[in-house]
C-alpha cells in the first residue's frame, strides 16, 4: 500500500488562501476525518476542519477527485483554508497524525502522475517549465507541452515505426506464401523515409524552443566607462549593477531578466575588456569573452563621448556596435555606427530603438512557429539517435529485413526515452527533481 501524501500546493504564507492537496490510499479517511464527510466527487464543499480531539483549526473548503480521474491518478483530497502560516501548520499537522500519511517530496505528485500513466515525460517537462515561466512566450510554449503537444507527436511517429516493423515481421513470415502479391515492406519505405524528414524539419527548430525556453542571451561588451552597468541598469529599469566612473568595477558577468516582446532575455554585463594584470580582472576579461561568445548577440557599446566617437567597426553577424552617451554629443553627431544605433542611458534616448533591434533579432531566430519544438538537450540528442537508425534502416536496402526491422525498433526506442515509455528510471530523479514541494 502506498503512502498518502500531502503537501502546501500553493504559495508561501501568508496569502488569502492556502491549497493542500492530498493524494493516496487514506485521502478519503483523511476526508472524513478532518472535516467530517467526503464531498461530492469534484464539488466544493464548505467544512468545518477539526482536528482529533474535535478542535476547530479552520474553514475552508473540501473538493475529493476520486481515482483514476484526477492529477495523479489516484485518490487527490484539496483543502482550501486561510492562508495565513498558522492555519497552514495546524491542517498539516492534522494530517500528520493520520496513519500512512506523510509529508510530498518535491515533485511527488507529478511523479505519480507520470506513473500512473496520466503524463508522459514531455508534459512532466512542460509542467516544470510552466510553473517557472516569466513570459508570455515560455507561457505558451510550456502549456503546449505540458498539454501534450510533444507527446503526440513522437506517439504519433513511433506509431509509424512500429507499422513498417509489423509489415516487414508480417513478409518475414509469410513469405514462402505466394499469394502475398509483391512486397509489403516495399511499401513502408516511402513513409519512413518522409518520417526521417519531418523528425530533421522537427530538429530545425530545437534553436528557437531552447530560446523560448532558456532565454535569448545579450552581452554587453566594451572598454572600461563605455557604459554597459548604465545601460543594464536603463533597461532594466533598476540598479542591478554596479555602476561607476572607476574601471575595472564590473568584475564578474550580472545578469539581468529582461521581458521583451513576451521573450525572456539575459542580458549580461561583462568585465570591460582593456590591458591589465590585476589577475582578478583578467579572470573576468575571461569571463567576458566565454559570455560573448555562447551570447545570440553581442552589443558592442562605444562611448561617443570624447576621441572624436568614431564608432564605425566590420563586426560579426551576431554583433552590433552601440554608440552610448548620445546626450554628450550635442547637435551634429560624429561618424555613426553602422548600425545606426545611438543610445543615452541618461535620457533614455534610443533604448527602445535598441530593444526592437533586439526583438527583432529574436524574431529571425523562428521563435514564432505554431509546430511544438523540441526544447530540452535531451529531446535532441535523442531526437538525434532516432532520425540516425530510421535512416539506417531507410537507406540499407542491401541489409537482410530482419536487420533492418531492428533498425526500426532502435529507432523507436529512442522516441520512447523521450516520452518516457522505455527504461528512463536513471533520468526520473533528474527531471523530479526541477519541481517544487506540492506539485
Ligand atoms: P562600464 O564600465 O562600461 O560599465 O560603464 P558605466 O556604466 O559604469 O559608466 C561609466 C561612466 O559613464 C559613469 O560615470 C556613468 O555615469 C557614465 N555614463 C554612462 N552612460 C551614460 C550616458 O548615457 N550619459 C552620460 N552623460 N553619462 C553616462
């Protein structure tokens, strides 16, 4: 018999209300005994919770989600009480007391759903993604998932893999039979072929889904004084950084969250890169150039101010050059940048230009597409193996059937890992373990 378990579901008290949710074999003698009855199956209903000895320790409401039929897949109980810390600890430690009953690990209840069937591994991965979402885009995305976009689309393509399997099983083993006209496994070739290119058009996208999962990364790079703290802390719109007139103060990379566009963007201030032999400095020029390189963009600020601003540089395609301290250079401005971007963090002058110059570069990066994309390493790299063995099989026409058959079932298998259907016990605790207490 499995543990019941409970835990807080809903945020840190205080809060108006606080969700504990319950889920196991007790849920219902938990019901009972804390608020005298079982409700009507998915119904609210007020209650009176009282503790063993009879004392009220709140009201609230009680909803019951019988088994199969509810997140977990079994018996889930939801006390909906003041969310005040005292409230909270006085329902816990009711059921505390109840037999078989025990505190949710992080991510329990997930992992039982995943368990019990009602998720598959791409929508536990989605759930975890959508609890953490800051934008409108991960939003979206996460909720795809979670909902099971990806999920029926690698069923759907290991549902073809398995039928070219069953027809080439079916011509092995028919095949002293002479009314089997032509081959049948002939036939499944085409389709499998076509599967191997959706799965590349599929892997295509993988960029953009990390993007919208992970965030586009902006370095701000640039000499000493060149004003990458000012401009971090302009767009951010608060002081995230450190800002001052002596070099050298950013010594580290900061990171900032930006929303643009309902894009997550990281937008990092680097060490400015001059000559030096303090070696803390250097370990954070280092710094800023690992953090450029890994970047989608790199803004490469100038300041205008002084040395005549000539900013014009040939830089890389993921590379822009910024003019800064536009409000310095009064009336005619010296050589622009090629880009044509001028920025003062002072008077906020050209930061939204700046922004859409960024939100544009995301949009070439196909974030915008309607089809689910893979968004996690393992999607790709498993992604990866399947497309491999699919066209191993595709392209062996010398091979004997029954090679290429166990082509197909690699192939397969690999699908399976994604969707959690085969062996994964090594990568549950990995991907419970992204979730908080109560969910
Ligand atoms: P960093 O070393 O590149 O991070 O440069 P900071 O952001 O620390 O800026 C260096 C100096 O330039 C500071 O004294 C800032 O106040 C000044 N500064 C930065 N941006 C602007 C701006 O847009 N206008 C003016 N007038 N001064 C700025």
């Amino acid at each position: 018999m499995r543990d019941t378990i409970y835990a807080l579901s809903s945020g840190h008290p205080p809060a108006g209300v606080a969700v504990i949710r319950i889920s196991g074999p007790g849920v219902r003698f938990g019901l009972e005994t804390l608020t005298g009855s079982v409700p009507v199956a998915r119904h609210a209903a007020l209650a009176d919770m009282k503790d063993g000895a009879g004392q009220l320790l709140d009201q609230g409401l009680a909803l019951y989600f019988p088994e199969p039929h509810s997140f977990t897949g079994e018996d889930v109980g939801e006390l909906q009480i003041h969310g005040s810390r005292a409230s909270v600890m006085a329902v816990l430690a009711a059921l505390s007391s109840l037999p078989g009953f025990r505190p949710a690990e992080a991510g329990e209840f997930t992992r039982r759903a995943f368990e019990n069937g009602r998720m598959d591994l791409t929508a536990v991965e989605g759930l975890a993604d959508l609890i953490r979402a800051e934008t409108e885009h991960q939003r979206r995305q996460a909720l795809g998932q979670a909902g099971g976009r990806l999920k029926q689309l690698y069923e759907g393509w290991a549902r073809r893999l398995t039928y070219g399997r069953a027809m080439i099983e079916a011509e092995i083993d028919f095949s002293d039979e002479e009314d089997i006209p032509g081959s049948v496994a002939d036939r499944i070739w085409p389709d499998l072929e076509a599967l191997a290119g959706e799965i590349a058009a599929h892997l295509k996208g993988a960029r953009a889904g990390e993007i919208v999962r992970n965030g586009f990364r902006v370095a701000l790079v640039g000499a000493p004084n060149a004003g990458k703290s000012s401009l971090l802390n302009a767009l951010a719109d608060r002081d995230v950084a450190i800002v001052s007139d002596i070099p050298g103060t950013t010594r580290d990379v900061i990171e900032v969250r930006l929303d643009v566009g309902g894009h997550l963007v990281l937008l990092m201030d680097t060490a400015g890169i001059h000559d030096s032999d303090n070696p803390v400095e250097l370990e954070g020029i280092r710094r800023t150039m690992t953090t450029a390189e890994t970047a989608d963009l790199v803004l490469e600020l100038r300041s205008l101010e002084g040395a005549g601003g000539a900013v014009d540089a040939v830089l890389a395609p993921n590379r822009i050059l910024v003019g800064t301290k536009s409000d310095l250079v009064e009336g005619s401005l010296p050589d622009l940048p090629a880009s044509g971007l001028l920025v003062s963090s002072k008077t906020g002058d050209g930061l939204d230009d700046l922004l859409a110059v960024i939100s544009s570069r995301i949009s070439e990066m196909d974030v915008a597409r309607n089809d689910p994309l893979p968004t996690r390493d393992r999607h790709v790299l498993l992604l990866e193996e399947c497309r491999m063995d699919l066209m191993a099989a595709v392209l062996g026409t010398g091979d004997p059937l029954e090679i290429r058959s166990e082509r197909l079932r690699m192939a397969a298998t690999a699908l399976g890992r994604i969707t959690g259907s085969v062996d994964v016990e090594e990568l549950l605790g990995v991907i419970f373990s992204e979730f908080c207490v109560g969910k």
